[in-house]
C-alpha cells in the first residue's frame, strides 16, 4: 500500500532532527519505490522526485528547523499538482445538460450514474433523467431502473429498440418535452477495450454532443486504468474522470498517473456501492490521504452534513442539566451509523488508518449495544444511575448478551457522559473539531 510505504520513507525525516543529503537522496528514492509499487508510471515517478528534489534544495530544507515536516510539505504540494491541483466541478451548461457515460464493464457506470442523478438532485436541485443505453444486457436496463427507483429518479429506456444512438436521441427529446434539466446517459461496456464499443460510444457521442463525457474507471486495476484511459481519450477526448472502489485497498498510483498521462482532471470518486458513496474529487485531500494524514476535511464535512443543529441542542441541555441518557446514547450511535460505514470513517481520523489497519470494524458492532439498550425499561434509559445489579442481569437477560457486556457498557455509557460534559458548549461542532486536531 502506498501510504505506508511513503510512510516508511519519512520516517527518517521526521523521526530525527538531523537531515543529511544522504537521508534526501535515501528518502526520495523510497518515495519514487513506493510510487511505481502503487502502478505510477516510471517517467512521472522519476520526473515527480526531480522536482521534490530541485523544490528541497531551493527552499534549504537542510537548514531550516523542521526539515522533515518540509519535506512533507513539498512532497505534499507536488502531489497535489500532479493530481490536477484545483477541483474541477462538471459543466452544467446545456438545456438540459447532457452528461454521457463511458468506460469498460464493470467499472461502475450504472452505479455511478445514479450516485451522480442523485448528487446532482439533491446538492443542486437539478431534475435529472438516467437514461439507459445498454443494450446488450436486460439485466442492465434492470439494474439502472432499480437505481432510479432507489434515488426517485426517472429512468428513460426502450427495451425493444437495439440503437444506442437513437434510444439517447430519443431520451433527450423525451428530457426537453418534460421539463428535465440534466440527462445522464449510461452506456454498455466491455471486458477489455474493442473496437464494437469505441464505435459505438463515439456514435452515440457524435450524435448527442453531451456538455460533459465522463470515462469511469475502477481505481483497483492500476497501471491498466491508464492505459484504458487513454484508449478511451484518444477516441472520445473525454472531459473528467470518475475513479471508483476507492473504499477498497487504495491505489493511489490510479488517481496520480490518469491525470498525467490524459492531462483530464479527476472530477467524482466513487467510496461505495450505495447511492451516497460519491465525493467530489480534491486533489490536496487525495495527496493527504495518500501520504497517510488522514482526510480530515472530508471527515468534518460529512459529519456535519449529517449532524442536525436542532439535535445538537437539545442534546446540549441534557448534558447541561445531567439528563443525557441512554435514548440518547442510542441517539448518537444512530448518527453516527448515518455518516457512512465506520471503516470509511476511522480510515479518515489522521494516523487511526494505520493503528486499525488489522482490527476488523464492521458495522454490526452496535448491534450488541443496541440490543442491551432496548431491553432496559424507559426509566432506566432516562435515569442510568438506577440500574443496580438487579436490574443489569434482568437486562442481561432480556437482551440474551452476558452481564459482562452490560457492565462494559454502563461503564463506556459513563465515560461518554464525562467526556461530553466536558465538551460542553456547542457539544457535536467541538467534538468535530477535536478529531480534526
Ligand atoms: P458498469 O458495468 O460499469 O455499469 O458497473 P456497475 O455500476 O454495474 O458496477 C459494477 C460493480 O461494482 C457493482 O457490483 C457495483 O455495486 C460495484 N461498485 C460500483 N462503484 C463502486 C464503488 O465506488 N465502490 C464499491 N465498493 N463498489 C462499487
Ligand atoms: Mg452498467
């Protein structure tokens, strides 16, 4: 994995004071090791430590008091400029704004599409129409008409007509007849690039001229996403890169070499099979995330994107006047599970990537904890101070868990307490603030 490989080349920087040129040259071949490991091509691997390299001896890095953090830094911003430096959005223009689909089978296209309708219906209030386009599979006019119905979004299809180029044509008049102001074409895909699909793709592209051709390329296959990416460019010259699984075992090596070798930005990356798994693409998060720091912008965001300011209130007068209790220990773990799948989360928290690499969390964790918390009575969730031995066995019980999991958790319930009495004044923000350092 990159990240810790790049963290094996730090190590040295930032571990000791003292930075010899002997340590920079040792450490930037690390970093260029650990960027052809993670499938970066060799040219830009090269040419990327050059100018880390030239970067350092401009700025003294040898002489100034934190060399190691330095060097991180310029490390940092080199990566980030490779990856396109500033964020693309996708171009809205058209009436309706036509966005059109392309990349090989499997990659994520139909999931993408409905991730990016439903982005766009409820981040921009656009009326969006998926339209599908694949037409060798049944199954997949199936799936995105699922997926539509999962988001509430139209799905255009013709299940008969055996024409990509005239089933998107058609769609389009369809979006301009009925008031729908972006249009998300999906296409099929192959296994491996051929020339069926290209011409096909180029047909239908020619035909429909989107605002916006997005090439959606699984981020897990490496060194082959460039070259996919490239056959598809030279036929399609498409606008934007979607990389998808980016939830797996982050290839960072995808993300930095597509942009290099198409010079087309990354604009969405795909974290998940639902429909909210879709992040716009920031080049400086990706370079943080990939020299192990942690996403923690993204963290923060998506924590308070799912925090409810009423709620926080509320919750603040309870821990004020000492009522906070079980319900509403329920409460959190309940948005919590909201802000998305733990292990996305934890992998965001600067270094808990690491530390948790080995331990398995999975978001049935709380299914336990809940148990227990439902069969206390209503009284004992309000006021845990009354739950007396008598009371964890029947509770034990009731929730068919041991009486040791019932004492963990009065016991982790107290902390909680403590901790948030603490934090008092604008309790879920300072949490937020806290993690993010
Ligand atoms: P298509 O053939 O290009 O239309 O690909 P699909 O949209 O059907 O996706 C192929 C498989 O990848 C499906 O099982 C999806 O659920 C899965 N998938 C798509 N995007 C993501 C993602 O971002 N993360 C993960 N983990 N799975 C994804
Ligand atoms: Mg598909």
């Amino acid at each position: 994995n990159l990240t810790d490989k790049l963290d094996k080349a730090f190590h040295i920087l930032k571990g000791h004071g003292k930075i010899t040129d002997v340590n920079v040259a040792d450490t930037l071949k690390e970093v260029r090791r650990a960027l052809l490991d993670a499938d970066v091509n060799f040219k830009i691997a090269k040419d990327f430590t050059t100018r880390v390299k030239e970067k350092a001896i401009g700025e003294n890095v040898l002489t100034t008091l934190q060399p190691g953090q330095l060097m991180v830094k310029i490390v940092k911003d080199e990566l980030t400029e490779l990856m396109g430096g500033e964020v693309s959005g996708v171009n809205l223009s058209g009436n309706p704004s036509i966005i059109l689909m392309s990349g090989l089978q499997g990659s994520g296209k139909t999931t993408f599409s409905g991730k990016l309708a439903n982005f766009l219906k409820t981040k921009k209030s656009k009326k969006p129409l998926l339209v599908a386009c694949d037409i060798y599979r049944p199954a997949a006019i199936n799936q995105l008409h699922v997926v539509g119905e999962q988001i509430g979004v139209e799905v255009y299809s013709e299940p008969e007509n055996k024409n990509a180029v005239e089933i998107a044509q058609n769609a389009i008049k369809h979006a301009k007849a009925n008031g729908f102001n972006v249009v998300i074409v999906d296409t099929a895909g192959r296994l491996a690039v051929d020339e069926e699909m290209m011409n096909e793709i180029a047909n239908v592209h020619a035909a429909i001229q989107p605002q916006e051709t997005l090439f959606v390329v699984d981020s897990m296959t490496g060194q082959d996403a460039v070259n996919t990416a490239k056959a598809f460019n030279d036929r399609l010259n498409f606008d934007g890169v979607v990389l998808t699984k980016l939830d797996g075992d982050t290839r960072g090596g995808a993300a930095i070499s597509i942009k290099s070798v198409v010079n087309k930005p990354i604009k969405f990356i795909g974290t998940g099979e639902k429909m909210d798994a879709i992040d716009v693409f920031y080049p400086d998060r990706m370079a943080d995330r990939i020299l192990g720091m942690g996403d923690v912008v993204s963290l923060v965001e998506r924590a308070q994107a799912q925090y409810d300011e009423e709620e926080a209130r509320k919750l603040q007068k309870k821990i004020a006047k000492n009522e906070f209790g079980f319900d509403d220990f329920l409460n959190q773990i309940q948005q919590i599970k909201k802000m998305g799948s733990m292990k996305d989360l934890v992998g965001m928290i600067p270094g808990a990537g690491k530390a948790l690499k080995d331990v398995e969390i999975n978001d049935d964790a709380f299914k336990h904890v809940e148990a227990i918390i439902q069969s206390m009575t209503p009284k004992e969730r309000s006021k845990p101070s009354i739950i007396d031995v008598k009371r964890k066995q029947r509770i034990a019980k009731g929730s068919g868990r041991k009486i040791e999991e019932v004492n963990q958790l009065m016991k982790q319930f107290d902390q909680m307490s403590k901790m948030m009495k603490m934090m008092q004044g604008g309790a879920g923000k300072n949490l937020m603030k806290m993690m993010g350092g």
